[in-house]
C-alpha cells in the first residue's frame, strides 16, 4: 500500500502540473478531493490496513492532501490575478449609492393594523383570491338581482357563467365573505382579521383602483355592544395615526350587516378643509361597518338569537393616504421608485 501511497503521489502531482486554465483546475479539484474522489477513497482505506501500516500511510496521505490543497488554492488566486489583470481602475471616480429596498406603504399599514389587532386579541385569516358566488354573494345575504353580482362589478371567471353558485367562480369582490368560511371552520366565539386584496370593474379616479387593498376585522360574541364597535374603530385609528382620530357614522345600507353604517374620518390630507381626495366635503369614507345580518349567521351555522357582533372593512389604501397625505391613490400601483422611496 506504501508502494500505492507513492504511485499517487506522482500522478498528483502529474496532474496539478497539467493545469493551465481555471476550469482544468476545477477538474482536479474534483478527482482528487471530492466525496468520491481518489484521495477520499484512499483515506477510507486506511482502516483496512495492518496496524503497523496505518500511521505511515496516514502521514503520507495527509501529506498529498496538504499539497493539492495548497497547490490548487495557489494557482486559483493565480487564474483570478490574470483574469482581472486587464480592467483599468480609475479610483478618481465617485463611487455609487448603494440602494436599499423598503415595504410598501400599504405592507407597512397592514403590518401596523396586525400588531394593534393582535393586542386586542384578534387572530390574522387568509383566504383565497378566488371564490365562488355563494361565498361572495348568497353567504352575505345578497340578493339574486343585486347590482353587485353584474359584471360591472365583478369579475366573473370564463367559462363559469352557466353553473350553480357553488361552481360560479370570480375573483374576490371583497374580503367579507370569507367570514362565513371562517366560522364554518372556527365557530363562534371569534375575533379575526382578514387583510388582502380584492377586484372590482370600475373606472379608476385619485380615490378608486380597480384592484385595492382591503382589511376586514369581524367579532362575533355573545354580549358585544354596538358601542363597544364603536369604540375599537377609534382605538384602532388612534393607535395606527398616533392621535386621536375624529370619525363618525352615517346609517348605511349592506346586505350583510342589519343595522349597517358607512364609517368616515375627517380627511387627513386637507384636515378637513375640502380636496379632491375626500371630494370637497371634508370626510372621507374609510370603511362600512354594523352588526351582522341574521341570514349571515344563520349561513355559518349560528343562531342570531344567541350570537351577535360587529363587522369593519377598511379600505387600506385609503388608511395609508390619511396617514401620509397622498392625494391620489393610483400611486400605489405606479412602481414610481420616486414615490415608494418616500416610505423606507
């Protein structure tokens, strides 16, 4: 074996010699000290030795090693020396700003409702981007003729014009209706979170997107007072803007709360004086809000005379606009690195 250890020995060094280019080292790097490679399978051998054998060829083993190791790591920095050995470096020149990336403001928004959310003991819910009419519409006690199952609504997936509710699909129209899938799931008592983006076939304008962001918060309890509701939409805004927030309720109509509200807050981007975000009036609308509908409840396989609650849906594009004083929110979805690099 001895005799063996030095035949080695000679077709190492053999083929370190016949390097001339980085990819020819690459190769010997790869015969010799690879997992299978020839000096691995000599030292695997050393075990199999007469005891009086082992030392000597463990020595002279370790040896090679040192030497292709130390050879191959010489004649690498040699390979990279000469291949940069042709560019020019002029250090006169002013280096470049190293850029850095940072979350989007709505990612940022979003992840500041989460933590006030989560403290009031709120637990986050995602669902799909897709879903059915029953889920979008029948669950949330939508009519058969409501204006909003129409396509100038909603965008209906092709091909499933002509199936039944459970098999008409669409791309979410809005976040509510994956309540009713999370209680069918949880049950009730629950407290949760719903953020994500939803779609609707409408014209764009600085206060409409045809795809936006939306976050929904839902509390179904057995005692939960209307003005309990109340109170977490103010706690809610206090605490993502940093300062108390006026807001107030208007009486509004949604299929899936009974009785239902539009919820506004004074504009942030005028401070109430009137602009184009808020139209002039000095509010802006920012979520609907109310207690669930019966017929919600009952489609989650609740009883609405034991169960009640409060539901919120905030427009979260429009949140991050009052927060920041954007005034129109199509620059959002601009990929103008001039504007998202405000928000780092």
């Amino acid at each position: 074996m001895l005799e063996k250890l030095e035949t080695l020995r000679h077709e190492a060094e053999a083929d370190l010699a016949s390097i001339t280019d980085m990819d020819a080292l690459q190769k010997v790097k790869h015969d010799w000290l690879s997992k299978n490679g020839k000096l691995t399978d000599l030292l695997k051998a050393i075990p199999t030795l007469p005891a009086e054998q082992r030392r000597p060829f463990g020595i002279g083993a370790n040896e090679i090693k040192t030497m292709l190791t130390e050879k191959l790591a010489s004649l690498e920095e040699d390979f990279i020396d000469q291949a940069g050995s042709g560019i020019k470096l002029d250090l006169t020149i002013p280096g470049f700003d190293i850029t850095q990336g940072g979350l989007h403001p709505t990612r940022q928004m979003r992840d500041d409702l989460n933590q006030a959310f989560m403290s009031l003991g709120f637990e986050i819910y995602h669902g799909a981007h897709i879903c059915t009419e029953q889920t979008a519409f029948d669950n949330l006690n939508f009519k058969p003729d409501h204006p909003a199952r129409e396509t100038m609504d909603t965008y209906w997936i092709a091909g499933t014009e002509d199936k039944s509710a459970d098999e008409r699909y669409c791309l979410r129209p809005h976040l509510t209706g994956a309540s009713v899938d999370y209680l069918k799931e949880h049950g009730a008592p629950a407290r949760f979170v719903y953020p994500g983006m939803v779609y609707r076939n409408e014209s764009t304008d600085p206060g409409h997107e045809r795809a936006f962001y939306q976050y929904e918060a839902l509390i179904v309890e057995k005692d939960f007072s209307f003005s309990s509701g109340r109170l977490l939409i103010d706690t809610i805004l206090e605490r993502v803007f940093g300062k108390p927030i006026e807001t107030r309720m208007r009486a509004g109509y949604f299929p899936f709360v009974e009785p239902g509200f539009e919820i506004d807050m004074r504009c942030q981007v005028c401070g109430g004086k009137g602009c184009g975000v808020c139209k002039y009036v000095g509010w802006i609308e920012i979520m609907p809000g109310g207690v669930p509908h019966p017929n919600v409840l009952l489609a989650a396989g609740l009883d609405p005379m034991e169960w009640s609650g409060f539901y919120i849906n905030i427009g979260l594009d429009r949140l991050v606009m009052m927060r920041y004083g954007i005034d129109d929110v199509r620059l959002f979805h601009s990929a103008d690195l001039r504007f998202l690099g405000q928000f780092k």
